[in-house]
C-alpha cells in the first residue's frame, strides 16, 4: 500500500492526488490497526505509519494512514492547541496558504475563525493566486499559515514580503520549509532545472532551493520578526516518539509589529 502511494505521490499532478488522497485515506488504516503510535490532530493509533519521502529524502514511519499528516503538521497541531489563542480566539482572521488536507477541514468548522485558504492550484483553496503577487488589500489578516512553500517558487523573498503585506500589525504566523540543518546557507542553482536533477540536489523533483540554518534570516530580511521555537522539549521524550516528530525540527514563528 505505502509503495503504491508513493508512486502514486510522484507520477500524478498534485489536484488529482489531493483528490485520489480521500479514497486513500479509508483503507489504508485498516492495515495499520495497533497502538504504538499515535497521530495527535486525527486522534488515532496505528501500529506504525507510512513512510515518505523521495529517494534521497525517504523518512519511514511518519506519515498518517488515516488524514495524512507529517511530523511538521502534528508539531504545528500541538503548538496551536498548547502555545496559542488559535482554537478559542472569537473572530480570528486567518490567511492559510496551500491548506493541508489534514487540517483544512478541521479549520473550516471552527466557529471562532473567519478562515480563507488559497493556492495556486489546489481543489479545495477558496482563492487561486500567485503567491509573487497577492491581489488582496494590506494589513487583512491576524494568522497566516504557509508551509513547505518557498522551496517552489521562483523569488522566495518576494512571497515573503506578499505575505507580511497582507499580515495585520500585531499578527503572527508559521511558515515552515524543508532544512537541511547541515547547511549554514541556503543552497540555490538556477541552472538545475530537470526534475532528476532538483531531486537529487534539492530533496524533491518540484524543489528549487535547499534551506540552510539561514532560513530565519531570510525571513527577517522580508520584514517578519522571528521566534524560532523548540516546542518539542516541552512535549517530552516519550510523546515525540510516540507521535513521531522529528527531533531537530524547530517552528518558525514569525511576526509583524
């Protein structure tokens, strides 16, 4: 099954996976049925999870059979539920970009936000645009949400700056990327342009950059005040195992004054 989505995952245009991820979704627990780990936003146990990844960047036991979350999606559930006013604030304005199926759902329900997505493409994005050039007014939204982005555009500092622009004062936001924590800087080449190729320099064929530690900095420079934060020392050894986050990974909070 884990093998058939992974092909799957890398052959098909993403609008039809995020469609095909439905059906998925309903057999594949079945075959996952135990207790040794847990996904914290679906609230369900398994005997293991999927595995996921490219070829150069294949993590096992990580992803949700059951709403497909990753260990940066159960990390940012967490962080909500514990660390922020996200699920009680009344009249929360909140941009997300590029919805994850695994929380997109959930955040539609919540009464207390006043809740848009966008993509450029996604079936189920409220709003289609290019991330270079928002067509919406500044200073709208309190939250913004947008994560494993950057690496696909072309001038991720541009996006950045969309994105503060459209942020209110005072709000705030996660915007997570693959890092690879053994760079110091960010690793570009505009000449790797073959899917083979990005795969092998970038960790995935649609990827056109490799974040560094640098990634704060880079954020800053588009106008964000950064909180980058280890949240899962206060989750506790045994949790992040069991929901099998990953351990160097840190939450970058950014804000704008």
């Amino acid at each position: 099954m884990k093998k058939i989505y992974n092909w799957l995952r890398n052959k098909l245009p993403r609008p039809l996976l995020i469609r095909l991820s439905y059906v998925f979704k309903f057999f594949a627990p079945i075959l996952y049925k135990g207790d040794k780990v847990e996904c914290p936003v679906c609230e369900k146990s398994f005997s293991k999870f999927l595995s996921y990844g490219s070829a150069v960047a294949q993590r096992d036991n990580v992803l949700c059979p059951y709403d497909l979350t990753l260990e940066r999606h159960r990390l940012m559930w967490l962080y909500l539920k514990n660390k922020t006013d996200f699920f009680t604030k009344p009249d929360l304005k909140v941009m997300h970009i590029a919805p994850e199926q695994c929380f997109h759902k959930g955040f539609k329900k919540q009464k207390n936000l006043d809740y848009t997505t966008a993509d450029l493409v996604s079936p189920i994005a409220d709003l289609h645009f290019d991330l270079h050039n928002i067509p919406l007014k500044d200073d709208q939204y309190e939250v913004i949400f947008c994560n494993h982005v950057m690496e696909h555009v072309e001038d991720d500092l541009r996006c950045m700056q969309e994105l503060y622009r459209i942020m209110k004062p005072g709000g705030w936001g996660i915007l997570q990327v693959p890092i690879d924590s053994s760079r110091n800087s960010t690793y570009e080449d505009k000449s790797i342009t073959s899917p083979e190729e990005r795969e092998k320099h970038f960790w995935q064929y649609d990827h056109v950059r490799l974040y560094g530690t640098n990634y704060p900095n880079r954020l800053a420079e588009a106008g964000f005040r950064v909180e980058t934060v280890d949240f899962k020392d206060e989750i506790g050894e045994a949790l992040v195992e069991r929901y099998r986050l990953q351990k160097d990974e840190l939450l970058y909070v950014v804000h704008k004054d």
